[in-house]
C-alpha cells in the first residue's frame, strides 16, 4: 500500500469555465502539492485567459487549439511529470479522503476506475456508479452531506471499470485513439481503450476512492447524437464487431451478389482482408443472417476451423485464423 505519492490530476476542458474554475478550487485546496494539467480544446470563453494568470506551479495549462477530446486528453497525459495519472471530469467534486483512498489501491499492471457518485439522471448502478442525489449542478450541491457520504464509504475493491472515470501508472497508459474517433465528443473511444486494456491483459479494479459527477454539463451538448452514432460506426469499423465476447480481429471480406448498396452498408464489419471470405446472395440475405455477421469472430473463434462453412444463408470461406488485434493495442 502506498501511503505517499505525488500524483497527476488531468482535466479535459473545451469551455464550461465556472465548472473548471470549481474543480481546480475543490483539488488545489485538499491536494495542493499535486500536478494539475487543464488540457483546453479550444475554449473560447473564459478558460484560457483566466489560468493562464494563475501562478501555482503545480498548475500545468496546455492550450491546444481546436482539436477532438481524444487528443486532448491525450496532450495532458504527456505532459504529465509524475508516474501516476488520475483522469477527471470538470464537472466533479473530488472529496477530501479522495487520494489516501486511492493510494490504497493502486497497483502496476491495473487500470483502477474511481467510484462517481451520481445524481438520478441516469439511474442504473454498476461497479463504479453510485446513485445518489447531492445536487446536480454547482448551485445546488451539498457538499457537506457528500462528504460525509465519501467518509463512510468504503467499497472493497472489485473487478469492473468502464469509461474513462480511471487512474493508472504513466508506463500503463496506452493513449486513446484520436485519428478513429474524431468527432469532439468521441462517445466510442472510451470503449475501445477499455477493449485495448483487455487485449494487454491489464486488470480492470475499481476503487473506494469516489467524486461527485454532476453527468454531463460539458459533454452532452448540441447535436452530440451524431457524434455518439458516427463514433460507434467507427469503432465496428475498425474492430469488426460492436460487441464480443473474445476480442479477436480476423482478415475479412464480403462479397455480395449484384448488389453495391447492400456491400456499401454490410461493409463495416470487415476490413478488405483474405483470410476469411464471406458470400451473401442478396436475394436470400435476412435479417438473421445480418446477426450472424454482427457475432461473426465469436463465432469463428468458437468453431476454431478451417475450411467453408455455410451460416444461415450466408457462405464462409476460412482459408486462415490468423489473429489481428494485438495491432490495435498501442495508438500513437
């Protein structure tokens, strides 16, 4: 157990600044010896001239332009100088016993998720999600009673995570994808880092250690429903699959019968490869089969054989089971 340690907190921004302005407040004034990288994508309100004034040398303010939030938190995971990064939303409230309670539970090898405490926005719990209304803005918060709640909670550790509400070593950190998911809200790409950490056998931990999440006062804003819906066309893009059981990428190809269009949309789930061949006879296709495409590395990874298989209504053609996704597990 580590009792003592210099860590990195690194905040994301793009705008929101009385959120940002909190959030740094809330930390320099518990964990004032600390790294606090504010990586900005691009404010154009008051965030930039403001900290660029601040002088606290534990500050770290990276201004880097317009750009998408993979890149951004990307930047601020660089710059960091300490070995421990604790990546942060503007729009939480980081509790006094936060670190110590963190610092119990860090290990190498181990992406470990902190504990948000949410309003009843979103009301389903799981490892790593609290429901419990303390406010849902900065107006309305009471920060004594979720003090005192944070005080007295005490999860033991266990295996889950998600999203990007995580800590871990530098040296563990392998970067979100910022080419794939370039819209600015890249709803995907989180999903795709926790892919990634599964394929390099890192363990998923969440923590005692808890905010408060006051759910997306910087995200979900403007048409972030085109982002979210062109960030999961991309993940299945590159991956093949949207969900999956094994995590394995083939070399695929479809070819279909007479008909562009339906290759045009059935197209995403394979990557142009000749390792695996897969036939479609428009005239046949259904909506099942459409499934089958969906779950097809499961499945070929279930069966394990070489050779030509027929799937519903849909020929496969495995000339090879060679596996791919280990090339994914680095970006940049």
């Amino acid at each position: 157990m580590i009792t003592n340690k210099k860590i990195s907190f690194i905040i994301p921004v793009l705008n929101n600044f009385k959120y940002t302005k909190a959030i740094y407040e809330n930390i320099t004034s518990y964990f004032p010896e600390d790294e606090i990288i504010i990586s900005d994508g691009g404010s154009t309100d008051e965030t930039l001239d403001y900290f660029s004034k601040v002088k606290n040398p534990n500050l770290l303010l990276i201004n880097n332009g317009p750009c998408n939030n993979c890149e951004n938190i990307n930047a601020g995971a660089l710059e960091a100088t300490t070995d421990y990064l604790v990546f942060l939303h503007n729009d939480m409230f980081v509790p006094s016993n936060f670190k110590s309670n963190l610092l119990e539970d860090i290990q190498h090898n181990t992406i470990l998720s902190y504990t948000r405490v949410e309003p009843p926005i979103f009301p389903q719990e799981h490892p790593g999600k609290v429901v419990k209304d303390f406010g849902n803005n900065l107006d309305t918060f009471n920060k004594k009673d979720f003090e005192l709640f944070a005080s007295d909670y005490n999860s033991p550790l266990q295996e889950g995570g998600s999203q990007l509400f995580i800590s871990c070593y530098k040296s563990d950190w392998i970067g979100l994808d910022e080419t794939t998911f370039v819209p600015p809200q890249m709803w995907a790409a989180d999903d795709d880092l926790h892919l990634r950490f599964n394929i390099k056998g890192l363990e998923k931990k969440v923590s005692k250690a808890c905010v408060y999440h006051f759910v997306s006062k910087t995200s979900r804003q403007g048409n972030y429903q085109e982002g979210e819906r062109q960030s999961n066309f991309n993940f299945v893009k590159k991956w093949g699959f949207r969900k999956s059981h094994f995590n394995i990428v083939y070399n695929k190809k479809v070819i279909v019968k007479n008909n562009k269009m339906l290759k045009d949309q059935l197209s995403i789930w394979f990557n142009d490869g000749k390792d695996i061949i897969v036939e479609i006879d428009e005239n046949t296709f259904t909506q099942q089969d459409f499934t089958y495409i969906q779950q097809l590395n499961d499945i070929i990874k279930d069966t394990n054989q070489l050779g030509t298989f027929t799937l519903g209504n849909i020929k496969i053609i495995i000339n090879s089971l060679k596996e791919n996704q280990d090339n994914f597990i680095f970006y940049g």
